[in-house]
C-alpha cells in the first residue's frame, strides 16, 4: 500500500498602523527534505493596512473699529475776532496674517518601511513523485486623507467727522478752520497648505 504524506507550513502576517513608518515584519516558511509521494506546501501571506488622515482646521478673524473726530472751532461775539482751528485726528490699522499648514512630511513617511514580502522556500531534497508548492501573497493597502478647513474673517467699522467752524457775531470777522478726520485700515490674508 502506497502512503501519502502531507506535510504543510503556513505563516500569516497582519500589519496595521495608523502612524507613519512600519517596521519590516519578516513572513516566510520552508520545506526540507520530503519523502516519496508526498505533499508539501508552504503558504505566506502577509497583509498591511496604512491608514493616515491629516485633520487640519485653522481660522483667521480681524475685527477692527475705528472712529476719528475732530473738534469744533468758533470765533465769535468778539469786538476783533482772531482765528480758531481744530487739530487733526486719525486712525491707522493694518494687519498681516500668515499659516502655513504642511502635511508632506507625514505623507512621505507613508512610504517608509518595507520588507513585508512573504516568502517561501523548499531547501532540502524531494522525494520521487513528491509535490512541493510555495505560494506567497503580499498585500500592501495605503490610505491617506486629508481634510483640510480654512476659514477668515474679516470686520472693519469705521467712522470720520470733522466739526463745525463757526465765525459769528464780530465786528471784525476772523477765521475758524476745522480739522480733518480720516481713518485707513488694511488686511492681508494668506493661507498656504502642502499635503
């Protein structure tokens, strides 16, 4: 009576990470010597799943209000009026805002690591009418995501008044000059993002 002897080696690697780099895990198996007639089969599989995901939020907000007034200037009830002013008065606001988001070197390590192939040998002498098989499956998944939320807001109030001149009731008139009133704001904005 003819036997038959089977004989398998079988090794399965699971590999998951949710951060950059993965270390090489090493997945292999192997046959020696085998007998007449017999079935020998090594099978390696080794499957790794990536997962990274870039979450990146930022805003920007200016809110600025500015009111400028000038005062009022009069000459009057006077026998000879001399001359009245009223200062300047000015408001002057700027800002310059800049973010910069970079996710390139997260993404980048992505691509670090390696070493995961599975492998399979048959090192020894087969017997006669023996069957020897290695089959080695590697799978290799990578999954980024980013998602990315920018948002800015801007708010600017502003308000000028130049007060009254007034030159009244004098036997000789004289002058009255009011000042100006003036306000400027700028914004500057920007937003740079690498993934």
């Amino acid at each position: 009576m003819k036997k038959l002897f089977y004989r398998a080696a079988a090794a399965t690697v699971l590999g998951l990470s949710t951060s950059v780099g993965m270390v090489a895990a090493d997945n292999s198996g192997s046959i020696g010597t085998t007998g007449p007639d017999s079935n020998n089969a090594v099978t390696a599989n080794t499957t790794v799943t990536r997962t990274l995901t870039n979450n990146n939020n930022v805003s920007a907000s200016n809110s600025n209000s500015q009111h400028a007034y000038t005062g009022r200037a009069e000459a009057e009830d006077n026998t000879t009026a001399g001359g009245a002013s009223s200062g300047n008065a000015s408001n002057s606001n700027s800002l310059n805002a800049t973010v910069n988001v970079n996710n390139s070197a997260a993404a980048a390590g992505m691509g670090a690591g390696g070493g995961w192939n599975a492998t399979g040998t048959i090192s020894g002498l087969t017997g006669p009418d023996s069957n020897n098989y290695v089959t080695s499956n590697t799978t290799l998944t990578t999954t980024v995501t980013n998602n990315n939320n920018l948002s800015v807001s801007n708010s600017n109030s502003q308000s000028a008044s130049s007060g009254s001149a007034e030159v009244e009731h004098n036997t000789t008139g004289g002058s009255a000059t009011s000042g100006s009133a003036s306000n400027s704001n700028s914004s500057t904005f920007s937003f740079s993002v690498t993934n």
